[in-house]
C-alpha cells in the first residue's frame, strides 16, 4: 500500500466517521427557508438568508475552520495555507418551494435513506458535502501548499449580487470550482439573457376583456401556474376552447365564475429556466387560450401577437427569431418566466440562455423585428462562459471524478448559470449524477444519502488534488 493510497483510505474512514454529524447539519440548514426577502438591517436579501449563513459559518467555526461573514451577503470558510487560494462556491439561498410536496419542503424528512426539502440539490447539500469534505482531508492530516476557501453565498438565485460584494471586499481565488450543476465536469455555460417584451394592453372600450394576468415567481423558473381574469365571458363560453387548448398542450385549465369576471387558471409542470423542455409552462398555454378568445379589438390583436411570438412548446426561440446554436454550448433555450399585466402594460420576462458568439444585444434586436405591437428591452445580460477542456484545472476534477466513481471523465456544458460564469478560471463540478433524478427547482426535491456521502468523497479527492502538497 502506497503512502497516497493510505492517504486516500485515511480520508474515506473520517468522511464515514463524520458522516451522522454531515447529514444533521444539512438537515439543519434544509428547515431554514432561505428565499431572498426584502432587505433588513444586517439582513440585505432578508432574515432567513442571513439565518443560514449564520448557521453555516458557525458550523464551520465548530469544525476548527476561520469564518469570515461579509455583511451576511456572502462569507467564507477557509483552511490550508501557501500564497496561492483555491475557490469553492456553493450557496444557501433556494428558490420558492412552490406546490405538490409529499414531505414539507422545509421539513428535512429522511425516509427510506433519502432526505427531502428545498435545497438537497441545490445547493445546500453540495455546500455541506464541500465543507465536510473540507474537514475530512484536515481531520486526516492532509498539508495544504493551497488555501482552500469554501465561499458560501446568498444571492445566486436571484442574480448573483453577492458575489459582487465578495469580489469588492475579499481575495479573488485563483482557481475555483463551483458544486452547483453536473458531473463530471461543467467546462462551458450559456449565456444568460433576461429580456422583456411589453406592449400596451387596454382597459377602456367594449367587452370582453382581460382585466388582469400573472404568472411565476421567478423568471428562471418554468411556470407551473398562471391566472388570468376576464369581463364579459362565462364558464360555458370559454370551456369548449380551454378543452381545446388543454388536449393540444397538456396543460389543465380551471374556470371558475366570481364576482367581477371568470378566473382561469393554468396549471402546468415546474422545470429549471435554463431546461424548458423538462417542464409544461402554464404561461404560454394561457396565452395562447387568451389569443382564440372574442376579446374587444384592440386585446385581441395583443393576446394573437403574444401568443405569435411565444408558442407553446417553442423552447429555441424560433418564433422570436433567436434560435441559434454552435457545437460547443450547443443550442439557445428560451422560457418566459413571468408574465404580467399592470399599469395598462401587458408584459412578458423571457429567461434566454444563448451560446458562443451571440450577445444579449444581437439577441434582443432579433426580437424587435419579430415584433410588431411589442417592444422587446434587455433586462440582464452575462455573456457565455468557457474554460478550455484542457486547462489543469478541469483535468484535475476529472480525474479526481474518474478515481472515485470509476467512470470516464468529460466535458459538458449547460445552460444554468452557476457562479463559476463570473470568473475566468472558473468550472462547475457536480454534484448532479448522469442517472440522478434532477429535482432542481422543482416540488419534491430530495437527496439519497448515499449520494451526499458519494458527493464528499468526490469533493474532498478534488480539492486534495487542486490544494494539498504533492
């Protein structure tokens, strides 16, 4: 037995060692409801993310590691030393539970040796996995000539703004690996375009009309539930077309007559923005609904242009005409998110994920001549992301994947955005399994155990390949 395979065994028997203590403390973090909230003093995304970060960094104190809290937008544990810092970026904020669990999404239910709640996946339990594989390689005695830094965010759901208060006021890593995608290794990311289409929607004037339309809580989400309510229509004159809509979509409309109109509701199925084809969105099969109703003039020739434009079932944009794709990120993605009316305005948020050799701006223009009653306006904007197959960095982590899993190491690219897009030698490096079932923003997402255990082993072979002394 070689003094590195001794190394390796002593670094497995501490993660098993640790393993009781690991899944209690991401059961902890899971029954905090880290959504972003409005700002309060010491608490800039709200109470529950600044909680979370609290819990983690005093965690992380507890494990013999140093705990740096910037302002509770984003803080750090770090370990190791030499001149030279190694980045891994997780992040304890989620995205809205939304509706459909079987378990309490905050509940931390472990049943049949899977733990459930918002957040297993993404991205508490890599988070947790990170830090106890952090102190799995300390535990063992590993000798660092790297600090390794595990950079814990609040913000990377709602626009990565956190991250922008960490590069201001602390130490850029000079490689860095986020846990917050897929296996083996995440080498290219889409960029990110937010877009906005919007076009005057009109009140005054005759019957019917549609008095007002919401949809999603976040644009990176697909709709899973949209409502519109209309004047001037009943429930039996509306059903024959929503009977319609629904067998050609796949989506289920509720009518439902109160006081002031007919409320419809769209009830679809969640995905990822950045997988649209994963999901059922609500949205565009209510526009669509909303489009072959005998609307007054004026709403109609919105509703039949919207419904133009954005398609049911259009993922790539070709209505818009945005589709594009090249061989390395491969082809755009485009889900409206959110929908709304207000203010007289109808308005769509469109979350695009385009690749190489695009910009938002081309983008955006594309859409303005596909356009006639709308205005189309870039709202965010992060150009596609790319690290050389190559570089050490991503030979690195694949090895390290290869020696733990057994399986063939190789690129991917995708069209989540995680926080490795923001710097140059940046890659995303699990913790999602080819064969796992991707709950990402979705109801009912859970972790087995087996795989958090898993995820650590990866993690902490990667970082003593990327930090410890040779």
């Amino acid at each position: 037995m070689t003094d590195l395979t001794a190394l390796y065994q002593a670094i497995d028997e501490r993660i098993e060692a640790n393993f009781a203590a690991e899944t209690e403390a991401l059961a902890a973090l899971l029954k905090i409801p880290s959504k972003r909230a409005d700002p309060q003093p010491g608490a800039p995304y709200g109470p529950a993310c600044a909680q979370a970060l609290d819990t983690a960094l005093e965690l992380g104190r507890s494990l013999g590691f140093s705990a740096v809290d910037l302002d509770h937008y984003i803080g750090y544990l770090e370990t190791g030393s030499g001149p030279e810092l190694l980045g891994v970026l997780a992040h304890l904020d989620v995205v809205p539970e939304g509706e459909g669990w079987v378990h309490p999404p905050y509940g931390a239910v472990i049943e049949d040796g899977v733990i459930w709640g918002r957040g297993t996946q993404d991205d508490k339990g890599p988070a947790i996995a990170a830090l106890y594989a952090m102190l799995a390689l300390k535990e063992a005695g590993v000798v660092f000539d790297r600090r390794v830094r595990l950079i814990l965010g609040c913000d990377e759901e709602s626009g990565s703004s956190d991250l922008v208060h960490y590069c201001a006021h602390a130490e850029t890593p000079g490689m860095i690996f986020s846990p917050d995608a897929d296996y083996p290794v995440v080498n290219g990311e889409k960029g990110i375009l937010r877009a906005a289409l919007s076009c005057a929607l009109p009140q005054e004037g005759l019957l019917p009309r549609v008095v007002s339309l919401a949809a999603g809580e976040r644009v990176n989400i697909v709709v899973s539930s949209a409502r519109a309510r209309v004047e001037g229509l009943s429930a039996a004159e509306v059903r024959p077309a929503a009977a319609a809509a629904e067998a050609a979509t796949g989506v289920t409309f509720v009518l439902k007559e109160e006081a002031g109109g007919l409320a419809i509701e769209a009830l679809g199925t969640g995905a990822h923005g950045a997988s649209p084809h994963k999901g059922n969105n609500a949205a565009t099969a209510l526009i669509g609904l909303l489009a072959v109703l005998p609307l007054q003039q004026k709403q109609a020739a919105v509703f039949s242009e919207l419904a133009r434009l954005l398609p049911h079932g259009d993922w790539e944009g070709k209505a818009l005409g945005i589709a594009c794709s090249e061989p390395i990120l491969g082809g755009l993605t485009c889900n409206p998110g959110l929908l709304s009316s207000a203010g007289g305005k109808l308005s769509a948020v469109l979350d695009i994920r385009y690749p190489l050799g695009h910009t938002g701006e081309d983008l955006v223009a594309r859409m303005k001549k596909a356009a006639v009653l709308f205005d189309a306006q870039v709202v965010t904007d992060v150009a596609p992301h790319y690290v050389p197959a190559g570089h050490p960095l991503v030979q690195k982590l694949l090895e390290a994947y290869t020696e733990i899993t057994g399986k063939e190491g190789r690129c991917l690219s995708i069209g989540g955005g995680t926080y490795a897009h923001d710097f140059a030698c940046g890659v995303a490096f699990g913790c999602m399994f080819e064969d796992q079932e991707d709950l990402m923003h979705q109801p009912n997402e859970r972790l087995p155990l087996e795989l958090l255990k898993l995820n650590t082993r990866i993690l902490a072979r990667a970082i003593f390949k990327l930090a410890a002394k040779a």
